[in-house]
C-alpha cells in the first residue's frame, strides 16, 4: 500500500498545477478569440471584438471588389460580387470565428482539451449573404447589351404590291441562370467567378395575321390611286398606286396592338417632288452694299408643295371608301430660304478687297452707256473657280438692252457704235480685278493710249471679241460692285482678303513702231506663297496706223494663264491682285492712293 502514494501525491499536485495554470490562461484568454485560429489567412487569435469586427470589415472589402464574368455566347461582360449583390455577412462570420476553439468538453476535461488546442489549428470559413432581389434585378441591367430586340412584323413592297415582312424572335438573360449559378462558401474565395448565362426567347408583340389583315385592306385603298388638285388649277395629278403603297405603315402598341397608318412626313415629301413644276420658285439670296457694308438680301419666297394640312386630307381620302374615290386639294406654302441664306453666307463676302476708280466727263452719250453696263453687272458673283466673262454676261450691246451711239476705236481709227465708251468700265473693272489678286482668262489692252486710264493697265471691249474674263481662283465668293456719279465710275469688288497684292514695276519695249508696255505685279498668299506675274499693253504710234506704220490692221486678242509657284518668288507671265493695307504704287505717270481704291490721273480725255 505504502508503494504507490507517492507517485499518487505527484499526480493529484501535477493535476491541481494544470487546474491552476488552466484557471489563469482562461482568465486571461476571456473575451478574446481562441487560439490558433485563422479566417481567410489570417491570424485572428486573441483578437478582441473590436479588432475582430474591424478584420472582418477589411477582408469584407476585398470581397466585394471580386471579379465577376458573366458570359452570353461569344459576349462577355464584367462586374463584381459586390455590384452583383454578393457580400460578406460579417455578424455570422464574427460569431463562427468565437465559436472555433471554444470548450466545449465537460468541465473536469477542459484542461486537457486546452492543452490540445496548442496544437490544433482552426480555420473560420467566411460566410457570405447573396440578395436574391439584388442579382435578379441587376442581371438585366448589365447584360442589358446582350439582348436581342424581337423584330415585329412590317409592311413591305414585293413586285408592286404590299406583303408582310414576318417578325422574329429577339431573346433576353434569364437572371434566374445567374442566381442559381452562383458559387456559395469556399468557391467564391478562390479569386473570381465565371458563369454562363442563358438566354430566353422573347416573341414580337404583334402576330403576322395581324399585321396580314391590315394589309389587305391597305391594298385594298391603294390599288386605285389617288387625285390632286392644285389651288384652282382644273387639271389634276394623279398619285400612282406604287407611290402610295410606300406611305403605309404599322404601328405596334396600343389597346388595338397594332394599327397601319400612313407616314405623313413620307406623304409630303413625295407630292413636293410629284409637284415640283407647280406653284413659284423662291429665288436665290442676293447681296447688296450700303455705306461699304455687305448685305445679304434673302429671296422673296415661293409657293410649293405642300403644307402640312395636305398631308392629313390625303390620310382622310384614303380613308374613305375607295369605290368613291374624291380629289384631293393640296395646299402649298411659302418655301422658307434658308438654304438659300447659308450657301450665301458661305461665300465669305464680307470685305472690300479691290476697288479703283475713272473719271470722266459729265453728260457724254459715252457716260449713259458706262452706266447701263454698271447696272447689269452691279450683284453679280464670281464663285470660287469660276469666271466671269463681261462679253457672255452682257451680250451684243444693242438698243434694245438701253445702250445708245458714242464714240468707239475700231481697227486704230475712232468712230461711233451703239455702246461706245464702255471700254472705260472695262478698263476700271480690269484694275479692280488686278489689285483683288484675280487672274485674267482674256484682256486687251486700248490700242491707242487714252491718258484718262493708267498706261500698260487698261482693257478694252467689243463683241464677241476682245473680251474681258476674269477668273476666280479664291476660295471665297467675289461681288461686283460698280458705283457711279456724273463725272466717275468706280468699280469694287467684295470678297474676304485672301492675297496681298503689290505692282512692282513698268517697262516699256518697242515693237516696230509700237510701244509694247510690261507692268509687273507680286501676291503674296496666306501660305506665304509669291507669285509674280505681268500683264501687257502695246500702243500704235497713232491712229489709224499699225505698228509697222501702215494704215490699219485689224486688233489683236491678250490672253493670260495663271500657274501656281511654290513658297518662294517665282517670275511667271501671268496677271491677278487684291487691295492691301497703305498706298498702293502705280506707274510714274500716275498718283498714289489710299489704299482699296486706285484713281487714274483725272487728266481730261482727248477731244471727240
């Protein structure tokens, strides 16, 4: 008996040592997380509910931002667990996380189960809560691209005649495929979620008999035609059936479903080009200038077809019993010129860009002719690229269009015409033209100088030939502008500045007899572009002689081209100019002016 009480004494001490030892680790574990436990990797033992709830709320975060694919077909679209409704239920998770490690052995063993838990280690599973309402209501939404609209029934037009064009089947996601897809416990932690979506059918609103029996009774209205009358025009126009058969159409909703109407926007549109030659033209927009200001004037206006109200009587004709058919009278309007205003207004005529100015005597036949030409050319515009010829604008000067007889010089020799003196408009128009920066597609010049215009600088007239061409090469609109008084005519041309022009010298040359007159002039381009050119003038040593001192020859025609020379100067033979800012130089023989008009000398000219 005496053998085992010691052994039996240590046991009952080492016993009460691990009850104490126990009794003080429990005392200092209380309210903290067990040992050795683990949520998502990470260390929680120990922690307090504190730093517990705050761990959780962190791995919660990185939760939520977890990608998510959803895939319809070859489209895929990306999300993540939180927009899609999945997130961490962090109460739940806190309170498996206390659960791990705790006694639960009979009181008398939980020393040793204390002891086991050194050695154990526990792993808390994150606890996830899915908002069913949240990812059926968001599924949609973000796979809203994927859907296929159904296509309803329509109308259309098979060998002239209406036929149904039958719906289709569109489709939608099927979110329910999304919720029951959706990976629970540890298979959402393993990084992202991929899920096939399914699709469902979605069928067209309208049945095709329906949309079948509307057409019918549309062919039915159509087959016949239908007449127009214009105002009290006692002719009428017929509407072929084709054309009507393309004003149906369906209209799908409605308490009816769907109803075959007619496209009013459709109906105007196609009797505004049955009826183009009815009713007026609205004109074009015009300029004019006041106290050197551009104005655009809009066109009058102009009755066509149709107004609106037309329109609702051809839907109440075709409405009505088409065994008794009724004219229809269309209604125009007034055409809006709008158009009209832009495309002037894109001219970019805004400025003065050449002007020059001849003097002469007052009240001269010469000067009722210089007038009449001012007046028929006054508004007309040279378009970008285009030319302008006097001789086919104008015509033969006639009595008919208001010229009379005056002075004119025909082979060297002075004698009278109808339109006589008209030469000055064109010698005035030459120099405006000139210092514009313009090209001249045909000139000639005077062939016995006349001191009232610059020497080497002038243009002459007469019909067919010589002419006076001028080509625009801007890209800008250019308004004639001739203005007059009893004693001046001035010549202005409109534009937007685009060159800035210079003459940059004179030279005479003989030829034979004659004097053959160079006067050499520089542009300078936005682009920095140079390009030089020269125009010319020969004289007859007097008149009726030519230049080899015979008596009359008949006139020769100068024309120039106009070539394009690359930043730089370039000497080429060729005219064109605009008004620059400051004097502008002209020959010796002449006076500088302020700069935009250019003044001959007002010597008078020679007696008649």
């Amino acid at each position: 008996m005496r053998s085992w009480r010691p052994w039996s004494a240590a046991l009952g001490a080492g016993i009460l040592a691990l009850f104490a030892i126990w009794g003080i680790a429990a005392a200092l574990d209380d309210g903290g997380v067990a040992r050795n436990v683990t949520l998502a990797g990470r260390d929680v033992s120990g922690l307090d509910d504190a730093e517990l709830t705050a761990l959780v709320a962190e791995i919660a975060a990185g939760y939520s931002a977890t990608p998510v694919e959803l895939r319809v077909g070859d489209d895929i679209i990306t999300t993540t667990a939180g927009a899609l409704g999945i997130s961490v239920d962090t109460e739940t998770t806190i309170e498996a996380v206390r659960r791990l490690g705790q006694p639960d052995a009979p009181f008398a063993l939980r020393p040793f189960e204390w002891i086991g838990s050194h050695l154990a280690e526990h792993r808390a599973q994150v606890l996830f809560d899915i908002d069913e309402g949240r990812v059926l209501s968001q599924a949609p939404e973000l796979l809203a691209s994927t859907a296929i609209e159904p296509r309803e029934p329509t109308v259309t037009i098979i060998d002239g005649r209406l036929a149904l064009s039958p719906g289709v089947a569109g489709s939608r996601v099927d979110p329910t495929s999304v919720l029951n897809a959706l990976p629970v416990g540890s298979a959402l932690s393993a990084g992202s979620i991929t899920i096939d979506v399914t699709t469902v059918a979605v069928a067209p609103r309208v049945t095709d008999t329906a949309v079948e029996t509307l057409i019918d009774d549309a062919e039915r209205r159509s087959r016949s035609g239908l007449e127009l009358r214009v105002g009290d025009d006692p002719d009428t126009v017929e509407v072929p059936a084709d054309t009507i058969r393309g004003w149906w159409r369906p209209i799908i909703g409605g308490d009816q479903g769907v109803l075959l109407t007619l496209d009013q926007d459709r109906i105007l549109r196609d009797l505004a080009t049955l009826l183009e030659d009815r009713g007026t033209s609205s004109g074009d927009a015009t300029f004019s200038v006041a106290f050197g200001t551009v104005v655009i004037v809009p066109p009058p206006g102009g009755q066509v077809c149709c107004d609106p109200s037309t329109a609702i009587d051809v839907t109440e004709a075709l409405a009505d019993d088409p065994a008794t058919p009724r004219p229809v009278r269309v209604t125009l309007r007034t055409a809006v010129p709008a158009q009209e205003l832009a495309e002037a207004e894109a001219l970019g005529i805004t400025e003065l860009v050449g002007s020059f100015t001849t003097r002469h005597r007052c009240c001269e036949d010469r000067v009722d002719n210089i007038h009449r030409i001012a007046d028929l050319i006054r508004g007309q515009v040279i378009l970008p690229g285009e030319t302008f010829s006097v001789n086919d604008f104008v015509g033969p000067r006639t009595v008919e269009k208001g010229f009379v007889v005056a002075h004119v010089i025909e082979n060297g020799v002075f004698e009278d015409a109808v339109g006589g003196g008209i030469s000055q408009f064109a010698t005035t128009m030459f120099n405006a033209a000139y210092f514009a920066g313009l090209d001249f597609e045909e000139y000639q010049s005077h062939s016995i100088y006349i001191s009232r215009y610059p020497r080497g600088r002038e243009a002459t007239l007469s019909f067919p030939h010589p002419d006076l061409s001028i080509e625009n090469t801007t890209p800008y609109g250019i308004l004639i502008w001739p203005e007059y008084d009893d004693t001046s005519l001035t010549v202005n041309l409109y534009s937007t500045k685009h060159v800035v022009v210079e003459q940059t010298g004179q030279e005479d040359r003989a030829q034979e007899q004659c004097t053959r007159v160079i006067t050499r002039r520089r542009r300078t381009y936005p682009d920095g572009t140079v390009k030089n050119d020269e125009v010319f003038a020969q004289y007859r040593p007097a008149e009726g002689l030519n230049c080899r001192g015979e008596p009359t020859i008949p006139t020769t025609t100068t024309s120039t081209t106009t070539t394009t020379t690359l930043p730089g100067e370039t000497t080429t033979t060729l005219p064109g100019a605009t008004t620059v800012p400051g004097a502008t130089t002209v020959p010796p023989d002449q006076t500088t002016v302020p700069a935009g008009t250019t003044t001959a000398p007002t010597t008078a000219p020679p007696p008649p």
